[in-house]
C-alpha cells in the first residue's frame, strides 16, 4: 500500500513538471505568428478595411498572457490618412490559479498609444461609417434574436475581480473635416485606474491635452458589487478644462442593468464663454450687440433619468446679470419632447441680439423695396419636431428697447404648430394680454397675434422703441393679425388683419393742427416758426384700421380736444412706405368739452398728407377747401363773409388761391 501511494505520488509530481514544463517551454516554441495573417484577413472581411497586425507573444507562467503589438486598421478609399486607428502594443495578464475558484485578478491590462484618426473628405464622406458592402456580409443586429432583459440584479460569473495594473497610455484622437477646414485634436490621453475591485471603489485619474489645452477627470466610481444592479453604484467625479471649465458630477447609478438609471447633482462653476472659445482657438459664433455679453455663465441641477428620459429639478442658472429657476422633462431627444418650468428674474435680451451693423448685413432689405420671390426661405423641418409643454416667466424684461414686468406665458408645441396662450404682461403703467400662434407647417412660418392693451403710456413706450417723441396719451386697444414669412419684406407685405387704437388725454408732437386749421400761412411755412415745439393736444384719439397684404388704412381717425375736432381718414403703405391721408379739421368756438354741438367758428383747413415714412409731406387742401366755400356761398354768402372776418391775411391768400381755382373751373379771369 505504502509503495502504491509512493508510486502515485511520484506520478503526480512528475505530471505536475511536466505541466509546468509545458507552460513554460510550450510558449517558446509555439509561434503564434503563423496566424497572423488568418487573423488580418478575418478582420479585414468584417470591417471592410485593410488590417495590419505586427506581432503575437503568448505567455503561460506564473500567469497566462498576451502582448498584440503594432495593430493598424485602415481607412476606407478616398481618404488621405493611411489609418483609422492604430495600437502601439496591447498587454493582458491574467493569474491562473485564481480562476479555478472563479475569482478574475488581473495582473496587467496595459494599452499603449492608442490613435484613432476622425475625418470627412472634401465629399462630406465620414470615415467612421461602414464601407459600402459591409451590410451584406454582416448579419443585421436588428435580425438577431434578443433575450428578454431579466429585472433586478444580474449575478456575475466570478466570485471577485481585482485589477492590478489598469491603464491606457499616450493615447491620441484627431478630427479633419477637409470640406470645411475644421479641426480638433485630443492628445496625451492617459487614464488610470486604481484599487479596480467589485468591492471597493475605484479611483480614476484622467487627463488629455484637447487642442492644446489641459483637460483633467478625478474621483471615484463604485464599489459596484458582485450583483449588478442590486446595490447604487456611487459616483463623484470632478471635471477641469481649458483652464476654464470646472464641474462637479456627483450621486449615484441606481441600477446597471437591464436599463442604467442615474440620480445625480451637478455643479457648472461660473466660467466665461467667451473666453473658453478663445482657449479653443475658435472665433465666438455671436456677435452680440453688447461685446461683454455671455461673459459669465453657471449652473446647478438635479438629474434623473435614464438614456430615453431625463429629469431636472432645482435649477439654476445664472447667465450674466440674470438668474433662471426651472424644472425640465425630457424624453424622445430626436424630436424632443419637454416639459418645462422656467421662471427668470431680470434679463436685457437687448444684449444678446446682434449688433446693429450686423443685422444690416444680414440683408435686412431696403425700405419700401417689394418683397424677393426668388430669395431662398430657410428649411423649418427642424421646428416642426419638438413637442413642447411649458411655462415661461419673467420679472423683468427689455427688448427692442421696450421694458416689460411680469411676463408670463404658457407655451405648447407639436406637429410644428406653436401656441402662445395665456399670454400676459406689464408695461409703461398698463398691461397686455392675449394669445399667439406660430404655425410652420407649411413652406413658411405663418404667425396669429389676438392681443388686448389698456391704459399703457404710449409716450416712454415711443421713445424707448423707436426712439421717438411724437405722441402722448394713455393707450387701449383691441387688435387682430396674421403674417407670413420671416423676411422682414415678407412680412409687411402678408400683414392682414384689423383692430381699434383709443389715446386718452395725451397730444400730438411736432404739429399743430389746430394752428393749420386756423391760419395757412403759419401752418405751411409762410409765417414765422414759433419758439417752442408746436404740439396737439387731445383728450381722446380713436383709430380705427384695417390690414391688407401690407396696406393700412382707416376709415375715420377721430380727434377730440376743447378746441378742435379732427376727422382724417386714407391708407398707408407699409411696403412701400408711402402716405395718402386727407385731415378734415373743425374749430370749437366755445369751451364746452367733447360733448359741444355749437356752430364751430373760424377758417378750417383741409390737409394732406402724401409722401413717405422718413419724409411726409403736408399741404392744404385749398382745392378742396375752396369747392366747399363756393358751395356754401351759393347757398348762403353772408355766412362765409362772417366765417372770413377772423384772419385778414389768410383772406388775401385764399383770394388768390380761389382766382387759381376758378380759373380751372372756366369760371374767372
């Protein structure tokens, strides 16, 4: 018996040697080289690209290995850069005997140089597409079989992993666009990965060059545990870049499998965009009215959510001098769908518009130029897919030069119809309200506007947006419109619609129609200009109007004061900036307010007013005028000689322009 146990374990000794023997020696005489060439040829077919591979070294003892060097994949044709991707040497070492226990350490996982080169050719052709022909040798995921994703934690097949040696050296990675001349390039990509187990966490530590600039990823992910998905994996990284960007991303992965889920904070420290293009050797796409605009920005937030939906909450976002609160929903990212809650304390949009002389370039059209039927209009396929529900508001806000409190309105969005309802606001002592629709459905966006204004100060709202002192008054109104295009031609020539403007107790600037109803002479330059700034006051302006494809025109524009009542009515041609209006002017004899029906006293004269926007021209209807004189002197002569006693001079001129008159007539000398 005892001989047979010597004998047994003489044997297992000797077959021990020899499998050490073998582990050691076999790797040395074994030439793995020899499939290289079936290995190059086997992933050429699959990726459609040459491939190169340099060399094969095998190692079995004291822990299995593999070194793959000098690996090379190709581009496809048409390309100037030889590879797509290449690996100075791949190293993998894996000890052997805890495997045989189903624990997973490995001893090195070391990649080294790894290249990956990005390109579009002057065709536009990406080179990380599949080559033409792929699709038929490889079988569609699509027409694969899936398994049914089991729910809850996903046992591992080992007991436990522990890394030893984890990294990826020198790593570099280019982008070409040949077409435009774009480019970026990430360099000295190294990352490392420390204490790498199932039960503890896993310390990170990358860093890069992009384009230059420093780029730096630390923290610590896990422990992920021996059942995925049956515990959070914690997650707290922090982000620096381009000596500008600094953000803080911490929480938790929720579950791994079978669909990652994420609860995590994030923190955006105030940087400078501005500043960031400059550090990305980039010219800033804005060119904004204000050239310190965009100069501060940051953000804090609240994420959940998943790869198909995305929740934010506890918003904040500063942007220069303004600071936003919001919530956001997001899901279906290719069209999006969102929910929002935006909520603004003070912004100058002014700022971020384009400059002036930018716009101008832009080819905003000569004024009272037709609109180009021929210009191309811009593709809105990319508006017509979002999905919107949400809530806009703001305290304080200045655009166009017009300053607005509390604005809110209630936004909604599908199929490429955008509606604006509610919609309400405060300015210059007054408010509006109302509703609007953008609708770009068809070729060109088509927009409705139902709005109701009261008691809003028409003076400082003139001043601040266009810059003009011609009217006072507290305003009310009721207005209905539609346009089209995006074209600011297009647009006033689709204007279509109607409405009714009320001025309560405010004046005209700049003319004195009361003066030009009494006196020709003063009120069409043939008398001396007066000192101050003539003016007509008003207690009420009603103007009613109508829309057509661009022209305006009102039936009877009332004007009331003590002294004066005005009646005007014509067209305006917002396309080609052209006025036609006729003023009927009547004088009060008494001051008895609105409500005064006595026989109105003095010389009144017609005026018209012809010529364009930037220079109108006003003149006497003398013609006019005269027919109605001759008419009432036919039927009661001792009332115009009355109606003439009040001005001498205005008598003389209206003799001669009288003698004019009828001599068209056939009726004077």
């Amino acid at each position: 018996m005892k001989r047979a146990l010597k004998w047994l374990a003489g044997i297992a000794a000797v077959l021990i040697l020899l499998a050490v023997a073998a582990v050691v020696i076999v790797p040395r005489f074994v030439d793995l080289n020899r499939f290289k060439a079936p290995i190059e040829q086997r992933v050429a077919e699959v990726t459609g690209r040459p491939f190169a591979l340099g060399g094969i070294r095998l190692s079995l003892f004291p822990r299995a290995g593999i070194v793959l060097e000098d690996l090379h994949l190709g581009n496809p044709p048409g390309f100037s850069q030889t590879d797509f991707a290449s690996i100075r040497s791949f190293e993998l070492q894996v000890e052997l005997l805890p495997l045989l226990s189903k624990n997973l350490a490995v001893e090195r996982f070391v990649v080294d140089s790894p290249r990956i080169f990005l390109a579009k050719n002057p065709g536009g052709r990406a080179n990380w597409g599949s080559p033409e022909g792929i699709a038929r040798r490889i079988p569609s995921v699509q027409d694969q079989p899936l398994a049914e994703p089991t729910p809850g934690a996903a046992p591992l097949p080992i007991r436990s992993l522990a890394v030893g040696d984890f990294e990826i050296r020198d790593g570099a990675l280019a982008y070409l666009d040949e077409w435009t001349g774009e480019s970026a390039e990430v360099t000295a990509f190294n990352l490392r990965l420390a204490d790498v187990s199932l039960d503890r966490p896993i310390e990170m530590d990358l860093s890069a060059q992009f384009n230059g600039k420093p780029l730096t990823v630390t923290g610590r992910v896990g422990p992920v545990g021996r059942e995925v998905g049956r515990q959070p994996v914690p997650l707290d990284l922090q982000v620096a870049a381009l000596d500008e960007l600094r953000m803080q991303l911490f929480g938790h992965l929720e579950t791994l499998a079978p669909e990652p889920r994420f609860a995590l904070k994030l923190n955006l420290e105030p940087f400078s965009p501005r500043k960031l293009m400059a550090a990305l050797g980039r010219e800033f796409p804005l060119h904004t009215a204000d050239p310190a605009a965009l100069g501060r920005v940051s953000l804090k937030a609240d994420l959940t959510g998943t790869a198909r939906a995305v929740s934010v909450s506890d918003g904040v976002l500063a942007l220069d001098d303004t600071t936003a609160r919001f919530s956001l929903q997001g899901k279906e990212f290719d069209k999006p769908h969102l929910v929002f809650d935006f909520a603004l304390d003070t912004i100058d949009a002014d700022r971020y518009l384009p400059a002036k002389n930018t716009a101008e370039a832009a080819g905003a059209g000569s004024p009272g130029a037709a609109p180009d039927a021929a210009a191309p209009r811009s593709d809105n396929n990319h508006l017509r897919r979002p999905v919107l529900d949400g809530l806009l508001r703001i305290g304080t806000l200045k655009m166009h030069g017009a300053r607005i409190q509390d604005l809110s309105v209630k936004v909604g969005a599908e199929g490429g119809r955008y509606r604006f309802d509610p919609l309400s606001l405060n300015l210059y002592g007054g408010s509006m309200g109302g509703s609007a629709v953008l609708d770009v459905r068809g070729k060109e966006p088509r927009t409705g506007l139902d709005l109701k204004m009261e008691r809003i100060q028409a003076g400082p709202l003139l001043v601040d947006v266009m810059r003009k002192d011609v009217l006072e008054g507290s305003l009310n109104a009721d207005v209905a419109l539609s346009l089209a295009g995006d074209a600011p031609d297009r647009i006033k020539a689709s204007l279509n619609g109607k409405g009714r403007l009320q001025f309560n107790d405010g004046a005209i600037k700049g003319i004195d129609l009361a003066g030009m109803a009494r006196n020709v002479q003063a009120a069409f330059g043939l008398a001396e200009r007066p000192a101050q700034r003539p003016r007509t006051d008003f207690s009420e302006l009603k103007v009613p109007f109508t829309l057509s494809n661009g022209l305006f025109q009102t039936p009877e524009t009332v004007l009331a004061s003590p002294f004066l009542r005005l009646t005007a009515a014509g067209t305006a041609d917002l396309v080609r900036e052209q006025l036609d209006f006729r003023v009927e002017p009547k004088l009060v004899a008494t001051i008895k307010g609105q409500g005064d029906t006595a026989e109105r006293a003095g010389l009144t004269v017609p005026i018209l007013v012809s010529g364009t926007f930037s220079n109108p021209i006003f003149r006497p209807d003398l013609e006019g005028m005269a027919r109605q004189r001759l008419q009432e002197a036919l039927t009661d002569p001792s009332k115009l000689k009355e109606t003439l006693q009040g001005d001498r001079q205005s008598i003389e001129t209206l003799k001669e322009q009288g003698r004019q008159l009828l001599k068209g007539f056939g009726l004077g000398n």
